[in-house]
C-alpha cells in the first residue's frame, strides 16, 4: 500500500511541477530586465534552450543517477500508478533545471550560448543528481553515517542545498573562470556601472518565482496526505522577513527589494516543514540582510562579476538556509524537531563540495577545449553569432 498513489496524488505533484515550469519564465525576466538592453533577447533564449537540454539530459541520465529509475521500459510500464512516476519525473526535473538558470543569472552578457548548452547537459545530467541522490534517495550511504554520528539525517524538505546551494555554487566557479565583462573594472580601480535595464521586467521576474515558490516548497510533499500548511506560512513569513530587511540594508533600492523576498525563499526551502513561523521570519530576514551585505561585497570590493547575484542569492541564502533548519527547527526554538545542526553543516558543507568542484570540472574543461567566453566584438554587440542571426531575423521581420 505504501506505494499506492491516487490520481489525486498525480493532479497534486503535476500541478507542482507546471507552477515551478512557470517559474523559469521568472529566472527569465529576472535576468532578462537585469542585463543591458542588449542582451535582453539572449536571456529569453538562453533559460528556455537551457530547460529544454536540461530535459534530454535528466531523462536519459540525471534522474538515474539519483533515483535509479530506467525510462526506457514499455509505456505499460511507465503509467503504473496512474502514471506517477511519470509527473513526479516532471517535478523533479524542473527543481534540476533550475541549476542552469541560476548559472544564467551570473554568467550573463559575456558567455558563449552552445558551450553553456554542453555545460547544462553535464551539470543536469551528472553534477547535481549526484548530490540529489545523496540528500534525497539514501546514495552511498552517506545519510546513513550522519544518522548514526549526529543523531538525524541531513534535512533539506524543498531545496535550499539541494538545489539553490549547488546551483549558486556552480554559479561561482563559472563566473571565476569566466572573468568579469570587458570595461566592469578599470586598472585605477575604478568600476564601471551596468544598471538594470528594465526595472518593471526585473520585478515581473521576481513575481513570478515569488509565485511558483509556493509550488516549490508546498508541493515538494509529492502526496497530498504529506501536505502541510505550515510550509505555506513559513514561506510567507521567510519572504515577508527577506523583502523588510533588503529594503532596509539595501536603502531602498529596487534591485535590492525585489531579490530579498527570493532570498528569504531560498533560505527558507530547507526547513520550511519544521520551523515556528516565528524561525522562518528570521530565516528571512537574515537571508536578506544577507544578499544585500554580500552582493555589494562581491561586486565591489571583490570585484567578481557576478551579474545577477546567483553566488550571494543562491550559494550564500542556500547554504545559510540548510543550517537555519538545523537552528530553527529545533524544539527548543519552537520547531518541529528531528534535525540536528551538526548533520546540517555537513550536508550543507558536502553539497557546496560538489558544487564548487564540479563547476569548477564542467566550466574548466570546456574553457580548456572549446572556451566558453564571447569573442571581444560579439560581446560588444551583446550577443553571440547564434542569438545574433535570430535577432537579425526578428528586426528584418518587424521592419517589413
């Protein structure tokens, strides 16, 4: 009976999977009203080629790396259970296309559109299910000593490592061996400015994955006897805690505002079936302080160019979120209980590992073969040769 689901069960994970789907149209307009006008059309491009590769390559290899699962059985096989396994595929690979359009965001304006295709289908279909299968299905065994040395399992209910930790990680290596775009940074120190170009499309972006997160974080029940309304709540408050506190630090910038409700999301993912609302404003708020400190670090002082923040908004808030849940989802802060904090710092510290690492692999290699960055000319003109030809073809077409 336990693995029996109705096809209320497959209505519930399916209409999860098409709210996280609507999601990637935020990571679009997010990134798309944040870069220069120039490269608008390739952002649009970009998040959709990618969720498209990101398919082929979860299919075929990513989602057995995780769960062990064959898709290439008969259709009779495929539909058992009301076709479950087939929705939860669905669900759970829009959480796996999310790594590359996190990546997106930080590598924008200046990265080569087929090498970071080739990038996609390796992350997608070797880097992050690795780690999925450790954090969510038992793999090695690794959950299994952090039970018997710490007391509990690493917990992570919808993601904070699991996917925005790992993605924003990913995100860093790339955005280092990528190097800052040409003119950001002077040789007497002095930086150069690239304001968004799009303020209305930069929060349209943000809407919508405010949105769709509740499809991430309610729905990641996978069964609707698993659903909690406390996940709703807590999400509401993280978001409500990360929108106050960036508004503050980040002087009411609207950048900043419209990042720390995602920031608080992010943070709030991993523990958000476990915290008092109470924990979860915290989470968010600390989340929110937390990108605006570390983004204006990055930039400036640093000067790594990471366009959209993916390394502070994701990495960071990620990582902070995978220990939050060891903290606030204790009983003695009003949680739930059944998570221990040291698990916590080595599941968080094991994700970030593997993400860095292979970032570091994926992005090194293909620098080293095929390069991965945009010729001096095509980044001038905001694109590659392969976007260029479509938006040629899109002007000639509105001119006629």
């Amino acid at each position: 009976m336990e693995n029996f689901k109705t096809s209320a069960d497959v209505l519930f994970i399916l209409l999860g999977a098409i709210m996280i789907l609507a999601m990637h149209a935020g990571f679009a307009f997010l990134e798309l009203g944040t870069v220069r006008k120039k490269n608008q059309i390739n952002a649009l491009v970009k998040i959709l080629c990618d969720f498209s590769a990101s398919t082929l390559a979860y299919f075929f290899i990513g989602y057995g790396i995780a769960y062990g699962v064959n898709f290439l059985a008969g259709a009779e096989t495929l539909v058992q259970k009301s076709g479950y396994d087939m929705v939860k595929f669905f669900f759970l690979l829009t959480f796996a296309a999310a790594i590359p359009a996190i990546v997106s965001g930080g590598i924008a304006e200046r990265a080569r559109f087929g090498p970071q295709l080739a990038a996609t289908f390796l992350l997608v279909g070797f880097v992050y299910p690795f780690f999925e299968g450790i954090a969510w299905n038992q793999a090695f065994g690794i959950q299994a000593w952090f039970k018997s040395s710490f007391g509990e399992e690493f917990h992570d209910f919808a993601g904070s490592v699991v996917v925005h930790a790992v993605g924003g990680w990913i995100g860093l290596a790339a955005v280092i061996l990528l190097g800052a775009r040409r003119g950001r940074y002077q040789k007497d120190g002095g930086i150069s400015a690239h304001p968004p170009s799009s303020i209305p499309f930069l929060a349209l972006g943000a809407w919508i994955l405010i949105v769709g997160w509740f499809g991430f974080n309610v729905m990641s029940a996978q069964t609707l006897d698993k659903i909690s309304g406390l996940v709703a709540m807590n999400s509401l408050m993280a978001m409500v805690g990360g929108t106050l506190v960036a508004l503050v630090a980040g002087k009411n910038d609207p950048g900043f505002v419209h990042n720390g409700p995602l920031a608080g999301l992010v943070a709030v993912c991993a523990g958000s079936d476990l915290m008092h609302p109470i924990g979860a404003l915290v989470t968010g708020g600390v989340a929110g302080g937390l990108f605006v400190v570390m983004f204006t670090l990055t930039q400036n002082r640093w000067k790594i160019d990471d366009v959209l923040g993916v390394w502070p908004l994701h990495g960071l808030c990620g990582a902070w979120g995978g220990l939050a849940a060891g903290i606030f989802g204790t009983k003695a802060l009003g949680g739930l209980g059944g998570v221990a904090f040291m698990s916590q710092l080595a599941g968080t510290a094991l994700g970030i590992g593997i993400a860095f690492g292979g970032g570091l692999l994926v992005y090194g290699a293909l620098k080293a073969f095929v390069g991965i960055r945009l010729e001096a000319e095509d980044e001038f003109n905001g694109t590659d040769l392969t976007i260029h030809k479509i938006s040629a073809s899109a002007e000639r077409e509105t001119l006629w």
